[in-house]
C-alpha cells in the first residue's frame, strides 16, 4: 500500500507539473486521450489486483454489497447532488489551473472509453481507499474511525493531484463522503455506483464547458 499512499501522490504531482510546463510552452494541449483511458485502467486494475492481496494477507474482511433501505438511497442521492453543486462551483473557480479540461472525452469514441476508464475507476478506488486502505490505516490509528477516514480522504485527494492543487482540497470532502455512504450502506457497492454516476454527470454537465468544445 506504499505505492498508494505515496506513490501515486508523487505521480500525480509530477504530471501535474509536466502539464502545466507544456501548457506554458505549447498552449492548448491535445492528448492521446484513449491512450491516456487505457493507461489509467491498466494502473487502476494493477493497483486493485495489489490491494486484494494486501486485503487477504491481512484477513481483511471487506463488504462489497451494501444494504439498500431507504435511508443509504436517499443518502447517496443527497450525496451525489450536493457533489455535483460544489463540482459546478469549483469549475467556475479553477478552471485555468484544473487540468481536467484534458481528461474528459470530446467525442462519442473517446466517451465511451471514458465510461469504461471511469467504471474501472469508482470500482476499483473505492476498493482501494474506502476499503483495504481504510483497513490499513484503522490498524495504525487503534480504531478510530473519524481519524481514519480523515487519512484516507487525504490520501485519495493527493492521488488526484494530477487535477491541480486546489481540486485537491475539494476532492479529500468528496472522498469523505463516499466513506460516510459505505459505513451507512455497510458495503462498497453505494459508494461505487455514486462515484460511477458522478463521474458521468461531470461529463454530461459540465465537459463542453470544461473542454471548450462542442462534442458531437
């Protein structure tokens, strides 16, 4: 679990940097996006499939099915709306050093190796952080929980720095949010559709905004 709570921070912050300097240099950059899907997916399942091992090794138990009662639905919609407000505000705010502008798809090929990066990506993170990381941390923290998951969201946050800065410090209430949906739905599964569904939204809402483009 190094490799997540230190590793991808780093990496993060260094494609960060190496984008921006591009930016600088070129001005509007065009990145192999599908390239850049395939690559994420490929590193989220690596990550996923280490993070299981870590998990048996460990004897961690990990709920991945959550209860579905009207409390954890109403709570993951509230979630996902409140989400999707602070996303648009937070657009409006960082939209000159957010790199996201060149994560999101423009056309209808890139969309759907979007969907399928962003599938990948709320299964597998949400493993990974609401989960064994979680386990992880719970164990040097002697169970207390709010602690736990305060480290955790900080981690996730970090590991989004390829986003900027500031996205940073929105992400970490986000990611706190998804491990509030999973204590409440006792499983993983919540936390993963919603994050899913936000990811798509943010597409759906906001990505010809964001790109600058009109995507057919």
């Amino acid at each position: 679990m190094l490799i997540v709570i230190a590793g991808l921070p780093l990496l993060a912050a260094i494609s960060y940097r190496n984008i921006k300097t591009l930016e600088a240099e070129e001005g509007q950059l065009h990145l192999a996006k599908g390239a850049l899907y395939f690559q994420s997916m490929l590193m989220q399942g690596g990550l996923c499939l280490l993070a299981y091992y870590t998990g048996k090794n460990e004897a961690f138990t990990i709920s991945i099915l959550s209860e579905w009662n009207f409390i954890s639905i109403i709570s993951g919609v509230a979630f996902l709306g409140v989400a999707l407000l602070f996303a648009s505000a937070g657009q409006k705010q960082n939209k000159k050093e957010s790199t996201l502008r060149y994560l999101l798809p423009r056309n209808r090929k890139e969309r759907v190796m979007w969907f399928l990066a962003v599938a990948v990506a709320a299964f597998c993170e949400e493993y990974i952080y609401r989960g064994v990381l979680y386990q992880v941390l719970s164990n040097h923290t002697e169970g207390q929980i709010w602690l736990t998951i305060i480290l955790s969201a900080i981690v996730f946050g970090f590991g989004h720095g390829t986003q900027g800065e500031k996205a940073i410090l929105q992400i970490i209430p986000f990611a706190i949010g998804f491990h509030l949906l999973a204590i409440i739905s006792k499983g993983l599964l919540l936390p993963m559709i919603v994050h899913f569904i936000y990811n798509v939204c943010v597409d759906l809402f906001f990505g010809k905004k964001i790109t600058g483009q009109h995507a057919p």
